[in-house]
C-alpha cells in the first residue's frame, strides 16, 4: 500500500497524467495516479503478498460460490476521478454484479470504484495516510473498507456514516450487505 511521489516518472510538470496516459506507460513500474500526479509504490514484503493473497483467495472463493460479482488483485486499478485523474489500486476489491457495466474493456481500469477495497497495513506505512487512503475510497463511493494489519493482528471496517470498527484476531470479519453470508476469523487470515 505504501506510495511516493517520484519526479523522475511526472511527464510534463504542467500537464497532468491521465487514466489513459497511466494505462500506456511502461518500465515506470508499480505506482497509482493521484489527482494527476504519478505515485511510485514500493513492492510488497513477503508477509503482507502472503495476506492479500490469502484474503483474495478466501473472498473469491465466497464470491464465486455465490455469483456476487468480480474479485481484483492488488495490480487492478480503478478510476476514482477525472481531471485531473486519480486511478487507485487497492491490495483486493470486489465489485457486485449488479453494478458491473455492460462496457467495461478487459483490459483497462474500472471507470468505477469497487463495493469493496481492503488495504494491508505494510511495515513502511504511516497509520495517517492508511486513515486517509480509507476515507478517499469511501468519498469515492465505496461500500466497505477493510484496513488490515497483520502485525498487530486487527483490522478497521470503514463503512460511510458510521464509526470505524475496530477488530481483534478473534472476532469476524463480515461482508454485511455488501458481500451477503460472507465471514472469517481475523487470526485465519493473518495466522
């Protein structure tokens, strides 16, 4: 999860990057847009590849079950704004099935936001940018955040209008009316 802005990899200072613009560009390596400006992101340790990995395979599974919609990989991005353009990329997402656009190309980023972005807390990340990246996808019509910390063994459910949950390792995470029947024990996911 964690970015930095890099001036190496800005086009034209005064012009901002595009979502389309992003999609082109090559060898830049990892990074997300953000109102325009391109934010290189380090690549993941091994524990926090293992989690997501392991919450994508654990949610696909429900989804898949069940016909709920679409699961997405940390390297999938969704565009939140336009102009100037910001395309984030959470560490999983899910989108219902129901708002899956007809039109969507298989091989661009999602013109909307996903019902569900879940972030993994990295070693190198400060609690403040994780609490504003949460904020940021709810403004962008998001459903439910899951900000998971695999150190301390918790996670925050970040819902609109309502108090942040904070969950210990054995307590539920649940899906609510987002992802309908779906639950996991925190200390499954982060064993």
């Amino acid at each position: 999860m964690k970015s930095t802005r890099s001036d190496a990899v800005a086009t034209r200072r005064e012009q901002p990057v595009t979502a389309e613009r992003l999609l082109e560009l090559v060898n830049v390596g990892r990074c997300e847009l953000v109102k325009g400006s391109l934010m290189m992101m380090s690549p993941s340790g091994r524990r926090h590849g293992k989690l997501t990995a392991e919450i994508a395979r654990v949610l696909g599974n429900h989804v898949a079950a069940n016909h709920l919609g679409e699961v997405s990989g940390a390297e999938t991005g969704f565009i939140l704004s336009r102009d100037p353009d910001t395309v984030r990329a959470p560490d999983v997402a899910f989108v219902a099935a129901a708002r899956i656009p007809v039109d969507v190309p298989e091989d661009g980023f999602w013109p909307i936001a996903p019902d569900l972005a879940v972030e993994v807390v990295s070693p190198s990340d400060r609690w403040s940018e994780v609490v504003e990246k949460a904020r940021e996808w709810l403004s962008a019509g998001v459903r439910l955040v899951w900000i998971v910390d695999p150190r301390s063994r918790t996670a925050h459910v970040y819902r609109p209008g309502r108090e942040v949950l904070q969950l210990g390792k054995d307590e539920l995470l649940e899906g609510g009316d987002v992802l309908p029947g779906f639950s996991v024990r925190i200390a499954d996911l982060v064993a």
